[in-house]
C-alpha cells in the first residue's frame, strides 16, 4: 500500500483521476443499494416471488424519472388475467 502513496507522489497528475474513479464508483454502490432496497421489481430470492411484476401498482412510477406518465389498462391483458384467475 505504501507503493501506491509513494507512486501518487512522485505522479501527481493521477490523484484528480483517482477521485473521479473513487466518486463513480461510490455512486454506482449507492445507486445499486437504493434500487435494491426501494424498487419493488428487483428481487434477490426468486423462488419467494418469482413474479414480482405482478404486484407492482401500476399508478406508481417504477422509473428514476418520469415525465407525463399515464397508465391505461389493456383491455386484453385484462381479459386473459381474469380468464386464469
């Protein structure tokens, strides 16, 4: 480990370069925790809902963004689940 200390020192020019790597990748850990523990489709355990779209509220924005999101029932869609119900 003291290499490396040693290495910046001599390299200044790698320490920007160094902490834009070091932010992305605390941001990617972030975001991928915070989808993990907030997003109702994303799963860990499969055999305990194999299919977690089934449940999601469809008046509820799944996305990062959404911008002018209206949800409309499919008619067929509605169809076929009351069919197999």
């Amino acid at each position: 480990m003291s290499g490396f200390f040693q290495m910046l020192r001599k390299k200044k020019e790698l320490i920007p370069l160094i902490g834009f790597v070091s932010f992305a990748a605390a941001g990617a850990a972030t975001a991928s925790v915070y989808f993990l523990l907030t997003k109702p489709d994303v799963i860990l355990n499969k055999t305990r809902n194999p299919e977690p779209w089934e449940k999601l509220d469809p008046s509820k924005p799944q996305k990062l963004i959404t911008i002018n999101q209206q949800w409309k029932p499919v008619e067929e869609l509605q169809l076929v689940k009351s069919l197999t119900k």
